[in-house]
C-alpha cells in the first residue's frame, strides 16, 4: 500500500491467473488452453500483417472483424462489440451497465474474475451458493437489485445451463442486464445466441481464446442488443481507443473464418473429454459433467491440493482452488489424448503410491 495510491489502486484485489512457464517439459493443464494450434489461416494473416502498415493506427471501430462475428451470429455488426480478451470486454460491462449501490447477483462459484470488477468499480454483490449438485438455480436470480452475471457453461465447475432457464431469468430481471459470460460455450450444446433477438436486456460474451485456440491473441466479443453495445463503445472509448492490434484484427478475423478447422479441433477436445472421464471415474474420482474444455473431479480419498502438489512433481500443473465448497476439486484442463495420456499414468502411479 502507498499513499501516492488512489483510493481505487487502494481497494483493487487483483485476479491471480493460473501459473504460466516457458517450460516445454511441463504440462500444462492449468488455465483451459487449446492444445492444437490455431487455424493455419490466423497464423498466415499474422504473419502477412507483419509489415510496414503496422505504423498505421488499428481501426478504432474493428468494422472488418465486427462483421464476420455478426455474420456467423446471424446479426448486424451494431450487434457485435470487440475487446482486448474477454476480460476486458467484461471490465467495459462492468462499467457500463452495474452500479454502485445496486447488488448484482453471480454464483458461489464461478469464474473468479467478477469480485475483482465488482470490487474495483465499487459495485456491491450477492454471490448465490450453487445447489448441492453444483447446478445454478435459476430462481435465485430472478428480480436482482443491480444485475446478473454468470458464465454457461459455469467456470470451474464445467456445467451448463440449459437456455430456457437463461430465458427466464432475462424474462425475471427486464430492466436489469443479465450478462452471460460463453467463454467455454464451443464444447457445449448450444449458444444463446440464437435467442438474443427476444432480449434487450442479455449480454453475450465470447472469446477467441478457447475453441480458436488464441489464448495468446487477446480478442473476445460482445453480441447483444446495440443499446448495448453503444454502452461498451463509450466506455472502451473513455479509456483506449485501439484495444486490438492491427495483427490481432486480421490474425482473428481468419480465425473466425475457418469454422470447419474450428469444428474439428472441438470435436477432438470433446471426444477426449469423455475418455479422461471416464478414466478418471476408473480412478475412483467424481466427476461433475462438463461441457467445456476442463473437467472438475474430486477423488474418493486423497484431497486436491495433495494431487495438485504430486502432479507438480511430475511436471503436470492442473488447478486447485482453495475455496469453499470446491476445494476438494482439482480442475484439469483437456489437452491432446497424448496429453491426457500422460496425466492418467502419472495420476495412476500417485493413487497407488498413495
Ligand atoms: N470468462 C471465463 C469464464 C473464463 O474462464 C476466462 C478465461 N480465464 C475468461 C472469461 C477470459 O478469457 P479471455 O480474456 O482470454 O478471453
């Protein structure tokens, strides 16, 4: 603490994100990665954009990158909002639509990310215990005084919410913006997207990091309705008027092109998914039904953090959390079937050393 710090540098409680090495002996299974590269195509428009325009100005309006988001969404490009990551895009949110003095509602459980904004703008919050089974209820969050956010599928638990129950919590909060954060929403049955026409009021927010596999890129986006949009622009235009780079436009206007390579890495991590899931369940473990590209698994006997300790010594990090009710959790992100491989020998030999 200084006291050259403002009274919001003061009361920041900055989001801790998951360990990152340069390691390539260690396996990384700790922050939902995409283990295949991205689209050969972003990876040539990276490389392409890597020339002299770069002393230009990005387009402060990403109109090229808008459009073929709107596109594959079935909306118009004043529908569709790009930001920084998600992270960013859901810091605009945020701002733009929760209030101080007004109670917004997310889950116990949930991407840890939220507190950190809530706190940092001053915007006070409920966080709503999940139900036994770890599934949101979504009565819980009908009629909330500030607001709604969630993200579907849930983070970490990996469970997803069926879109008439988002429905009726849109239909229960009319003048309140329920934001629903779709981060792992590629590994799941369905978008509410679809849907959002009906709603003035939803947010939707995805990202390139996950099913693009361009973690590395820095691009998410906003699809609602453009009421809503106009909010995020004012506000990312208070703060920074170029937040993508002229190669992150380019390098993630191909990657949204290539929806089939998309598809095909999906329904690898999917398919693989089931096998560590299984294997797993083998192992004695209880795993709550993702669909995304993680699993949540807690084992009969040995405790989290000791599995997370012993998986450090074979140079495979996963994720624990030490927050009540999930601290007997491991969190272990779904990487190449060789990959997986790898983790249930090392995770086998542990148990029956144990
Ligand atoms: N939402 C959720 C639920 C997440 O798990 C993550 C990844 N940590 C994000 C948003 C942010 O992703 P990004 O900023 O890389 O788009």
């Amino acid at each position: 603490m200084s006291n050259f710090w403002s009274s919001m540098a003061k009361r920041a409680q900055p989001y801790v994100p998951g360990e990152q090495v340069n390691d390539s002996h260690i396996l990384k299974l700790n922050t939902n990665e995409n283990p295949y590269p991205p689209s050969p195509n972003a990876l040539q428009a990276m490389k392409r954009s890597a020339d002299a325009t770069i002393r230009l100005y990005p387009s402060p309006t990403t109109d090229d990158l808008r459009e073929v988001i709107a596109e594959q969404h079935d909306v118009n490009k004043d529908s569709v909002f790009v930001g920084n990551g998600s992270d960013e895009v859901l810091a605009f949110a945020f701002m733009a639509f929760f209030e101080p003095l007004e109670r917004i509602r997310f889950p116990k459980i949930t991407y840890s990310f939220y507190p950190v904004y809530a706190t940092l703008f001053d915007i006070p919050y409920e966080e709503v215990p999940l139900q036994e089974d770890f599934t949101i209820n979504p009565e819980d969050y009908f009629d909330a005084e500030g607001g709604v956010i969630f993200p579907n599928p849930n983070a970490p638990t990996g469970i997803f919410l069926e879109l008439d129950a988002i429905e009726t919590i849109a239909q229960k909060n009319p003048n309140k913006v329920v934001i629903i954060d779709e981060a792992y929403i590629d590994f799941a049955p369905e978008s509410f997207s679809a849907r959002l026409k009906n709603y003035n009021n939803v947010l939707l927010i995805q990202t390139l990091s996950k099913s693009r596999a361009l973690a590395g890129l820095r691009v998410g986006y906003a699809i609602g309705h453009p009421s809503l949009i106009n909010g995020l622009t004012r506000m990312k235009d208070s703060f920074n008027s170029y937040t993508i780079d002229r190669v992150a436009i380019n390098a993630a206007t191909a990657a949204i092109k290539d929806t089939s390579y998309t598809q095909e890495i999906t329904k690898k991590i999917v398919h693989t998914r089931s096998w560590v899931t299984k294997q797993l369940q083998e192992l004695s473990f209880d795993v709550l039904p993702s669909q995304t590209n993680f699993v949540c698994a807690t084992h009969a006997t040995i405790d989290a953090k000791t599995l997370y300790e012993q998986l450090k010594k074979h140079s495979i990090l996963i994720r624990h959390f030490n927050q009540d009710p999930i601290d007997s959790y491991i969190r272990i992100t779904i990487g190449t079937r060789e990959e997986m491989s790898r983790f249930i020998s090392a995770l086998t030999e542990i148990i029956r050393s144990a």
